[in-house]
C-alpha cells in the first residue's frame, strides 16, 4: 500500500489551539492515519460536535459537519445510512459525548452501523473556560467545582462495552502514531468503533505528565481482544493506564440488517405512478 502525502487533508488553516494542546496529537493521527489506508479526502466526512475539539473540521480537507452539541452520531448516522459508501468519522469532546449528547452513544453502539466515533476526553470542558465534565476525577477542582469535584466520574470504556460496541479502543494523544494505528484499526473495523483518547487540556487541567507516566500499552501484554472479560478488567485498571484496542468482534452491521429496506423485493417497493394507475383502472 502506498500512503497518500497527510499534507492533502490539510485545509491551511492554522489552529486556534492553545499551544501544547492534545487535539494537535489527535489531528495529525488522524491525517496520517486517512493517508496511509489511502482515503480519498472526498470519501471522508468528518463530523464534528461543540467544544475545542469541534474546531477539527475546520483543520481537515475532506467533507465536513460541524453540528449542534452532542448530536455527532444521529448526524453521522443519517449520513451513512444516505451513503454507505463514505467514510464517516465523528468526533466528539468529552462533555459533549458523555454528557449533552451520552444518550446516542449506547445506542449507536448497539446498533452496530459503521461509523466511527473519536472522543477527545480532557476530562473537562475547555470551550466554557474549564468546568467539570463526567469524566473529570473526582475530587479535582474547577471553574464549576471551586471545592473539588464531588461527582464520581463516568467511565466511557466501561458503557460502551456494556452496551455492546464491537470496538472499544483508548489512546493518549502524546502518542500520536498509537493513535494512527487505532484509527486505522477503527476504519477498517466493520461496526460501530469507539475510540476514547486521553488529551490533556493544558489551559484547564493539564494532566500531560501523570498520562506520560501511568499509560502502558495493551498490545504488549498478551490481552485478548475478543475476551469480554478481559475487556472489563482493563477498562476497570485505574493505578496504570492501558491503551490500545480492548475488545473487537465481528456482527452483523445495522446497514446490513437494513439492507432489505434499502434493497426491498419487488413486491414491497413503493408503487410506480403507472403501476398505481394500471392498479385503478383494474
Ligand atoms: Fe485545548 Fe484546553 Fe486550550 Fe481548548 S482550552 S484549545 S482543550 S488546551
């Protein structure tokens, strides 16, 4: 296979990001990863939700949807159910996935259709000027939460597993060609992929160093991808931080559980003008 040049995907918008940012890490994962399965930047849609993580369809030269908050995946949904044939990556921030828009992930998980969904999960909502999000730690203290965090936080890997996404992976934006081959992974993944990256937000809770010393890789320590089990038992670890590809499987996608609607027998297709007048004048 030969990689396409990232730099196609790159719109020469320069990003707004604060300098140290992990989006940075997840964009050019992201670029390298499109270029090297050779996507063609008109067969991509990227579909984005509101925070800073939003901004990533503005950094990327592929078709785009910057949406309402928390409704990346009914709008990637829609999109692929119109267009199997695309390539259709959401990305979401951590408030905007686990919080305003948490209600679509179960679902577009259990459904199975082929869309991937990339959470960037600073564990606090950056946009707003750093409050406290469901993934935030207990106890931190923010904008919101002056006295530390009283809420336990929510674990993303835990509910997609229970809610039956058949890719569940994690991955740290300072490790930007992990992040790449996860990607890969998710895209060539048939079904629902959930991706959740851990990216620090350096302005509002820079957790850089603490995510540079815990995270340990998966794939180097003999853990079985198809274990649900196993999957639990990683996704449950909180002295170190596993990333990599927890659980895939394969099922049957929603597209293809759908395909006799989209392909229905002649005898259940919508009538013809003709055939309804032939029918009439029975
Ligand atoms: Fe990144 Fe935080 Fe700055 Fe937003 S506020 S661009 S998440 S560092």
């Amino acid at each position: 296979m030969t990689a396409l040049d990232p730099a196609i995907y790159d719109t020469g918008k320069r990003p707004v990001w604060c300098p140290g940012c992990g989006n940075y890490g997840v964009l050019l994962a992201l670029r390298k990863a499109l270029a090297e399965l050779e996507l063609k930047p008109e067969n991509v849609v990227i579909v984005t939700g509101i925070g800073c993580h939003g901004r990533i369809s503005d950094y990327m030269k592929t078709n785009g949807f910057h949406t309402i908050h928390g409704r990346v995946l009914p709008l990637a949904t829609g999109i692929k159910l119109a267009n199997p044939n695309l390539t259709v990556i959401g990305h979401s921030g951590d408030g905007d996935a686990y919080a305003i828009g948490l209600g679509h992930l179960p679902h577009a998980a259990r459904r199975n259709i082929d869309i991937k969904l990339i959470v960037h999960n600073n564990m606090v909502f950056g946009l707003t000027t750093g409050q406290v999000t469901p993934t935030t730690p207990l106890g931190v203290k923010t904008k919101s939460t002056p006295f530390g965090n009283p809420e336990h936080p929510l674990n993303p890997l835990l509910l997609a597993l229970a809610s039956g996404a058949t890719f569940v992976a994690r991955g740290f934006s300072g490790e930007v060609d992990h992040l790449k081959e996860l990607i890969k992974r998710a895209i060539l993944h048939k079904g629902f992929a959930f991706i959740d990256v851990l990216q620090p937000c350096v302005t509002f809770f820079n957790t850089y160093s603490i995510l540079r010393e815990k995270v340990y890789k998966l794939e180097e320590t003999g853990h079985d991808v198809k274990s649900l089990e196993q999957a639990f038992r990683r996704a449950m670890e909180t002295e170190r931080i596993p990333i990599g590809v927890f659980y895939e499987v394969e099922r049957p996608t929603l597209e293809e559980a759908f395909s006799h609607a989209m392909n229905p027998p002649p005898a259940l297709r919508p009538l013809s003008p003709p055939d309804l007048t032939r029918l009439l004048s029975r």
